[in-house]
C-alpha cells in the first residue's frame, strides 16, 4: 500500500472504533439510566439491575471499554505500519 492509501486506510478504521466507542458509552451513560426503572424489575446477584448498572455496572463496563479500545487501536495501527516500536 502506499503511504496515503495506508493513511486513509488508518483513518478510516479508527474513526470506525471510535464511533462504535461512544456508542457504547453513550449506552451506558445515559440510555441504561434513563431505564433505570424499568430495570429495576430484573435482579443482579440481589440487586436491581438498573440500581447495579448505575452504581456499579456502567464504571466496569467504562475500564474494559478503555483497555478493549486501547487493544483495538494498536491492533489498526500495527495492520496499517503505523504502531510504535
């Protein structure tokens, strides 16, 4: 590939991962307590769904989110010759 074929190849995964990101975060930032009521009807080892997903849930999804990101990312930039030594 050449150098700018590679470059928008690069761009065009990245961008790719970063809205399937903020997606998933916007999900478990707003969407999952906007029903927080509603699953509250479910229950997690003992506790309302929605009450674990705001108190506990969305934060252990956001730290996997970060390293599952980071792992893709460098992922791209190995595939295209753009990841660091």
């Amino acid at each position: 590939m050449s150098g700018t074929s590679q470059r928008v190849t690069h761009w065009n995964r990245t961008k790719r991962l970063m809205i399937v990101t903020l997606v998933i975060w916007f999900v478990f930032s707003f969407v999952v307590h906007w029903f927080a009521n509603a699953l509250n009807s479910i229950s997690f080892l003992g506790f309302p769904l929605g009450f674990y997903m705001a108190a506990q849930g969305s934060e252990i999804i956001f730290v996997v989110l970060i390293f599952w990101f980071a792992r893709m990312q460098h992922k791209i930039d190995q595939d295209t010759g753009f990841a660091e030594e």
